[in-house]
C-alpha cells in the first residue's frame, strides 16, 4: 500500500508538470488539464480498489487451503455414530491407561492412572499445573484416546460406545472460560437441547430449576442490573457480562440436560466464595 501511494503521488506531479508545459505552449486550456486529473483520479481510485480486492482474494485463497487441509485430515480418534447405547447411572473406569499428546509422543502425560468413579460419586482431580487434570478430562470427552489402557462408561469402552449418544445425552462439561454465544441469556442456557419430548411447562421448569442450582437467578432477577432478564442480549462470547455471571450461565447450561457425567474444569474460579458455596 505504501509503494501504490508513492506511485499514484509521482503520477499526479508528473502530469501537473506536463499539463503546464503544455498549457504554456498553449496547446492546452486550464479546463482540460481539471478533467484530465479528475479522469486520472478516478482511473487511480478504481486501481486501488482492484488491488485491495485483489489483496483481499489472496487472503481468502490462503485460507481455503488451511480449511481444506482441515476438512480432509483424518483424525486419529475413529467416531462411532452407531456404536453401543448402554444406559445406566454413569459409571467411569479408567483402567491403567497410558496417554501423550499427538504432537508430543515423546512426553508421556498419563503413565498407567486407574481411577474409578461410582455412579452419583464427585470426585475431585487434584495436582500440579501440567500433571495430567485437564487430559483425564479431555480423555473421558473422547478428544483422544488413551496409548495404553482402557477407559469405560457403563462398563463399555468408549469407542465402542454411539458417539452422538454419549455427548449429547450422557456427558456435559464447563471449562475455566466458557464459551456464550451472541443471543440472550435464555439461548445460551437453551443451547443444544431437545425438549421436543416435554410440554412448554415442563421445559420452563427445568429451565429454572437449573438457573437455580447454579445461582444464575441471583443476578437475572436484578431488575436494575438485568431488566429484560432472560432475554438479555449477552454480547458476542458474553462481553457484557462478567466471569462469574458467564461461568453460572454455563453451569446452568450443563445442568439443564440433566448428564449422567458432569464435568467442571476449574468451573467456578471466578466466582466468590458466597457464590461458589451455593454453587
């Protein structure tokens, strides 16, 4: 852009030049030297856009190859969409499992963990930053799969277990930063139900029995702070809201699926201790 600049400068004093030599040797008037620049101004204006278009077509481009790579690449963890539903209360076994990263394999992560999680159990993963917690987690979301080992739901593997099954109907998690999307408060709890098999009562109901276990009505009952209550517009991944009000929304979210699994990574670290007490 700064070289185009320099061009288009040296272009209108070259033909300012010319234009009055001419206009000295009177082979040009004053009002065809004005619409000789004003042509070459528009002629300039339109070679810029073309370039920005241009600038702009190669940067699309670029990013076709990168989506495409993504599109094709063959992830390592093999889905099962049709795989084995076994319903129960949700127990976890983790069986001497053995895991490292992809990008990693030399740095070994988990090396032979065996924990077993009862139905109706909480269990808390306690340890040093980089010991392994949020792999546990990341291994019972199926992101991966273990080296070594086996980890089972219901006293199944998962990969055998229906893929679409066990996120949907099975599992829910809240991360340290959860992710809001644009749309109201109501949306974001609402996201990624399905209460087509539930009256409109009963669907509002459950709508705020888990607004009330994760303390969400505390603050969407505050008609000073929130007077549209749940149909306040959240802003794009929540900026109009704060960390704790985001992290209860999301705990709402969670609960309102009513999971066999509940997973919480650091899910209340931004909420005080009245807060997470109630929580």
């Amino acid at each position: 852009m700064f070289f185009l600049a320099i061009l288009r400068s040296l272009a209108y004093i070259g033909v300012m030049y010319l234009s009055g030599l001419y206009y000295e040797d009177e082979n040009m008037t004053i009002g065809s030297v004005m619409a000789y620049l004003l042509y070459m101004q528009s002629f300039g204006n339109a070679f810029s856009e073309m370039f920005n278009q241009a600038q702009a077509m190669a940067k699309v481009v670029g990013a076709s190859y990168e989506i495409a790579e993504l599109i094709i690449k063959k992830t390592a963890v093999e889905i099962v969409e049709s795989g084995k539903i076994k319903e129960g209360d949700g127990e976890l076994n983790m069986k001497d499992m053995k895991f490292a990263y992809p990008s990693k394999m030399t740095v070994q992560i988990l090396d032979g963990v065996s924990i077993e999680v009862a139905p109706n159990q909480i269990v808390a993963i306690v340890g040093a930053s980089g010991c392994g917690k949020s792999s546990v987690i990341s291994l019972i979301e199926r992101f991966y799969d273990p080296i070594e080992g086996a980890l089972e739901y219901n006293g199944v593997n998962l990969k055998e277990i229906d893929n679409r099954w066990y996120h949907q109907k099975q599992l829910a998690i809240v991360g340290q930063e959860p992710v809001l999307f644009s749309g109201t408060i109501r949306d974001n709890i609402l996201y990624g139900t399905d209460f087509t098999d539930i009256t409109e009562d009963e669907a509002h109901e459950r709508l705020m029995n888990s607004c009330r276990q994760a303390n969400v009505l505390t603050f969407i009952e505050d008609d000073k702070l929130f007077p549209d209550g749940f149909d306040t517009v959240v802003g794009e991944r929540g900026l109009k809201l704060s960390g704790g009000q985001k992290q209860r929304i999301a705990i709402a979210r969670a609960l309102i699926r009513k999971p066999r699994v509940l997973l919480l990574d650091e899910a209340t670290s931004a909420l005080d201790a009245e807060s997470e007490h109630q929580v």
